[in-house]
C-alpha cells in the first residue's frame, strides 16, 4: 500500500488477535494473570502485602475474577507516599525505564517498566494503532510530548512496531509541526485533540488545506474532549479522529482504544482488568452504570497495580461491538473524582500551584486559577492575593514579585502560568470549599 493512500481500510494486524478472543477464553487468560500478579504483588511489594494481610487474606484467596473484589484499593496518595520506588516490584537491575506524571504535591509520582513490560506496552500501542486501521506503511506525526510524560515514548514504541514510519516530533512548534505534515505525506497524527484544533486553526491561516493532504486519522487524548469536538475536527480536517485514554500509573498510553466504529475505546482487558465503582461506596456498579474507574494491570512486573483507583468518571459496557471485538468498552471520559484539570496535556492539582505560591514570600494563601483557551491553545492565569505591605510596594518590587511566582509555578507544575497580583480580599470567598478552578474553556 502507499504511503500516501488516503484509504482507511480497516486491516488485521496478527497481533491484535488478543482483541477477538472468545470470552470464557479471555476471563481464563485474566484469572490466570489476575493469580499470578497478585502473587507477585503479595512478595514484593510491602504496602500490599500489609494491607492484605490486614484483610487475612492471601493471594489463594483468588480463585474467581469476582475475588477481585475483596482485594485492597491503591490509590494515587499511596504512590505519593512510597515516593519514588516504593511500589516497585523488580529490583533495579530490571527496571529499564522510568516514567513520572504529576502528583498532588510538588513531587511527581514515578512508574517503572522491565524489558517485559517495554513489550506489553509496545503491543497494546500497536493494537491501538491497527484498531484505528494504521498499518505498516502509514506515517505517524508523534506530536505527543517525549520525556517523563509517557505520551511520546508510549506511541513512539507502538508505531514502529507496527511498522508504520515515526516522525518523533514531539510537542510544540506549530508551524514545523505543519511543515512536516505537509512535506513528509504524514497519514496519521498523534496529539491531544485541543492541540490538534489549534493546528487546524494555524493550517487555515498559512492558507494551508488539510483536506488535500494524505492525513486521515488522529490519535487523540490525555485529556477530556467531546463528541463535538470529534464533529469538528473531523469535518473542518477530513480526518477520522479517534479517542485513545491511559495513565502513567497502568502504563500510559494504549489502555484502551477505539476502533472504526468510534463507540468509546475498548480497554485492553487482557492486560488491563477494569471494575467500575460508586465513588462514595468503593461498591460495584451495574454495567453501564456511571462511576470511577478502577484498574489493575495483569502483566506488569515492575509496578504491578491492584485494583487502582484511577478518578476517571465512567461506565462499562460489555454491549458487542460492530468490529467484532470482545473486549468490553469505556465511555468518554468527561470529568475526575477529584480536582486535578489538564492544560495543554499536563496534569494539575491546585495543590501543586498552592505549593508553588507558597514558596514565595508576600503572597496570601487566597488565589484562584482562571482557564481560558486562546486560539484553540489553554491558556492558565493564577491570581494570587498579596499582602497589604507589598500591594503599596513599587512597580519594580511588584514585578519582580510576579516574575518570581511564574517561575515557581513553572518549576513546580511544568506549565507557563500567567500571574496577576490582586489586593487583599478581592478573590470572591466562599462559604463551603474554597473555588479554586474557574474553567471558562469551551469544549
Ligand atoms: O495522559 C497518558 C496518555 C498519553 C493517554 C497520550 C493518551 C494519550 P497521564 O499524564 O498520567 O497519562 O494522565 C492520565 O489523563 O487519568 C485521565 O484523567 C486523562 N486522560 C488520558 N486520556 C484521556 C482521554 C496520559 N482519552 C489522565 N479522555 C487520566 C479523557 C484522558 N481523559
């Protein structure tokens, strides 16, 4: 096929056979990991071990996929809290590569891979590709961050595996990034999906038509978007955009994918086991049923995780789908349990701006974070209250003041913040728990 085919035949790539597996085959296959990961778990890893046997129970105490149920939840504060390798189960001789995604505080959390686990990683990357219809020959435009932010390297792996050419172009830089698309006949771009409606924006202005261009599907996440989104992008680009969702935590990128039908992205159940559970209660839901998203991965050696609760707000369905896989499917992911947002593809909690505000003097402990979006790009500004002694300051302290916070938030976060000093008591006070998000982007 050619590269610059604009077809978008879907084609079945050998290793995506795990997709179409027979049911009673997959949950014999999920039990039989389930078993083993826990028994891993149980060994090396001490906060586990404690809280089951906390629980009495043993790793014998699987023998249903339903057991699952009585096993302990993990959650993000027990990443933070063995920061940085306390949920390792590998010794460091195995461990080839570390990740790191934003935590609540100042710190990252930080996710480890074996050789083994590169390879689990760069099959589900290449199932989500071939589920997308991409196959040896396509050009991929990784535009996905390359770093500690699994996006860039998670795709970077798949795509080549699936023999398909990689352009590693990372984020940033819209007009090479359109330089590229037009001159190396990209037929597949990976991105989040505001970056790519701010490259459908800048295309337009450089009078640049990506209708005529090979391009015809995005890979789209890392971030909540929606159905009108995708009706956008796809008619104002010709492209197919599809939705692809992970966290660093289970892996990163590819745990779950959609396929041509665009029906909610499949989860790759036999690596990655799902429950949906009622927030307050911890309870299962019904299939279909609306809650948090609860994962465990079932062949991760490194950082094997139970049960973890990932925030994400959705439903299950196990309803087939028209492409014929087995593997039971999310709904879009529109809001979190908690109060993390992301800007620009990076994760935030307030807390971290907090952390960041509070290492500077003459700032008051009210602010606020406005988020906007400029040209399709977020856009953050954090208004922060200081002090009466440095409010009748001179201009000059007032900036340098300014300038200190943003580069405080920048070092703490990773993200540009715009900062606007305010008087006291003007930030609005609120009766209940203090508003500190105010997102005025419009999806
Ligand atoms: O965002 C991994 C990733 C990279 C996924 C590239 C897809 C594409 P983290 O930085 O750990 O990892 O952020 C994970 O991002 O818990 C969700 O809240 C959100 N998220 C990821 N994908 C989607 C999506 C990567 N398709 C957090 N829709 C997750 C909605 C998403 N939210």
């Amino acid at each position: 096929m050619s590269k610059h085919a604009k077809s978008s035949t879907a084609s079945f790539h050998p290793l995506s056979a795990p997709d179409f597996l027979p049911l009673p085959q997959l949950r014999d296959l999920q039990l039989q990991r389930l078993q083993f990961i826990v028994q891993r778990a149980y060994d090396h890893v001490a906060l586990f071990h404690k809280r089951m046997s906390e629980r009495s129970l043993t790793p014998q105490d699987v023998r249903t996929l339903a057991d699952i149920t009585k096993l302990p939840f993990t959650e993000k504060t027990d990443l933070r809290d063995t920061y940085p390798f306390g949920l390792f189960a590998s010794p460091m001789k195995e461990i080839v590569r570390l990740h790191a995604s934003s935590g609540t505080t100042g710190k990252p959390i930080v996710v480890a891979y074996t050789q083994e686990d590169l390879q689990v990683w760069t099959n589900v990357m290449l199932r989500s590709f071939a589920a997308c219809g991409l196959h040896e020959g396509d050009v991929i435009q990784n535009a996905y961050g390359y770093g500690l932010f699994t996006g860039g390297l998670g795709a970077h792996y798949g795509a080549e595996a699936l023999g398909a050419t990689v352009i590693p172009i990372s984020g940033g830089n819209t007009p090479r990034q359109l330089m590229v698309m037009k001159d190396f006949g990209v037929t597949a771009i990976c991105c989040t999906p505001s970056y790519f409606l701010h490259l459908i924006d800048q295309a337009a202005e450089e009078g640049v038509n990506l209708k005529e261009l090979p391009l015809r599907a995005g890979v789209f996440g890392a971030e909540p978007w929606t159905e009108s989104m995708r009706r956008r992008i796809e008619a104002e680009s010709g492209i197919k955009a599809y939705d692809i969702y992970g966290l660093s935590e289970i892996i990163g990128p590819g745990v779950a994918m959609e396929c041509p039908c665009q029906a909610g992205p499949h989860i790759f159940e036999d690596y990655f086991y799902p429950e949906i559970i009622n927030i307050k209660t911890g309870k299962p839901c019904a299939d279909g049923e609306e809650g948090e998203l609860v994962l465990t991965t079932l062949g991760k050696k490194a950082m094997p995780m139970i049960r973890y609760r990932t925030r994400d707000i959705t439903a299950l369905t196990s309803e087939t789908c028209e492409c014929g896989r087995t593997l039971r499917r999310i709904k879009r992911i529109g809001r979190r349990a908690d109060d993390m947002f992301i800007i620009r593809g990076v994760n935030v909690y307030p807390s971290q701006i907090e952390t960041a505000l509070l290492k500077v003097e003459g700032t008051l402990p009210h602010y606020q974070i406005v988020l906007t979006r400029e040209k399709d790009l977020d856009v953050m500004e954090v208004q922060v209250e200081v002090t009466p002694e440095v409010f009748t300051d001179t201009v000059g302290a007032l900036e340098q003041l300014q300038s200190q916070l943003t580069k405080s938030i920048e070092s703490t976060v990773g993200v540009r913040a715009g900062v606007r000093l305010v008087q006291p008591r003007t930030i609005a006070r609120s009766e209940g728990k203090a508003k500190r998000v105010i997102d005025q982007r419009k999806m």
